[in-house]
C-alpha cells in the first residue's frame, strides 16, 4: 500500500498569481518524470467553476524537507550529506536535459523521506531555456541567489540552479546558510569577500 499526500491551495480565486503558480508547477511536475522529482498523482478539482477558490493537489508522501532536516538536532553523517547531493545533482540533471530550469531551488523545495530518498519539488518559477521572456521574472529566494542575477544579467543560464546547489551543499555541511546576507547588497558583498579570498590562494 503506497501513501499519499494531499496539498490545500486556497484563495485561487483572487490570486492570478498563485493560480500562474500553480499552473507552471504542475504543468512540470507532469512533464519530468524522474525518479528524483517529486510526482503528482492527481488534482481534485472544485465540483463547479462558480464557488471555485480551493485546490487540492496530490502527491506520493514525502516525510519532511532539507531545510527542517538542517535546522533539527539530528546528526548528519558524511555519507548523508553525499547522498543528498548525489541525488539533488541526479535530479537536477534531468531537469536541465530537458531544457528546464527550476530557478528557485532551496532546502524547503527538496523532499525527504525516512529513507533519506530526495526529490526535488515547487516548480511554480520554472521555466523552459527556449522562453525568451523569463530572464526579467522574480528567480530563486535571495540566499540561494546567483551574482549574476543579484547584478540584474539579461541573460542566465543553468549556472543559477548549480549556484543554489553549491549553497544547499554548503548549508547542509555547517548547518548555517553559506551567504546569509540581509538584502542584496550585502548578499552581493558577502560572496564577494570569498570569491577574493579564493583567488588569492
């Protein structure tokens, strides 16, 4: 017997930004079928379009999430933090070969079960490489953020996700946030500081 989850979205009705959101993330979450991304079973939709305003979407149950996982007590050995990082770079390497980016990767926005399996999840921001009107969107929460985009590039490419990978990496291993500015600015500065100490070894 598998288990299941079931995810309220309310307030659909007067958000066209939440229903944007919605659309984009299940519209992805169909599309990439993998085993490290997280798959929805079924939409239960409103009986009439009238009193429409409540989504209910399902997913396979997953038990937790990294950033609650980072934030608890619970010992991370060496091997856990491989396997996590093994898996977020599997899944997101069959999230790029089919020309997608996720943009918004984070701790919250990967899935755990107690098997320690991971999936990545909340594709609400994605968007295919061939679209040429995302480069000027809100992308990936500011602590997992890219130079590139904290400078307001035109243009980007993959390199975002891998960035927000290497600062999951980082966060996992010290259990604190690897750039932990307190707005762009700072952020900026802060990868700066280390970026300058890199390249004087």
């Amino acid at each position: 017997m598998s288990y299941l989850a079931i995810r309220l979205i309310t307030g659909m009705r007067a958000d066209i930004v939440a229903q944007l959101w919605l659309i984009n993330s299940c519209i992805y979450c169909l599309m990439l079928l993998f085993l490290q991304v997280i798959s929805i079973k079924d939409i239960i939709r409103p009986p009439k379009k009238e009193t429409f305003n409540d989504v209910y979407i399902v997913y396979e149950l997953m038990d937790t999430d990294l950033h609650h996982i980072i934030r608890s007590d619970q010992p991370l050995r060496d091997d856990h933090c491989q396997y996590f990082l093994y898996q977020l770079l599997r899944g997101l390497k069959y999230v790029h070969s089919a020309n997608v980016l996720h943009r918004d990767l984070k701790p919250t926005s990967l899935l755990l079960n107690a098997n320690c399996d991971l999936k990545i999840a909340d594709f609400g921001l994605a968007r295919t490489t061939s679209e040429t009107d995302f480069m000027t969107e809100y992308v990936v929460t500011r602590l997992y953020r890219a130079p590139e985009l904290l400078l307001n590039c035109s243009e980007y490419t993959a390199a975002i996700d891998m960035w927000s990978v290497g600062c999951i990496f980082g966060e996992i291993m010290t259990r604190e946030p690897l750039f932990p500015g307190k707005d762009y600015v700072h952020q900026l500065r802060l990868i700066t500081e280390v970026a300058m100490v890199l390249h004087n070894i």
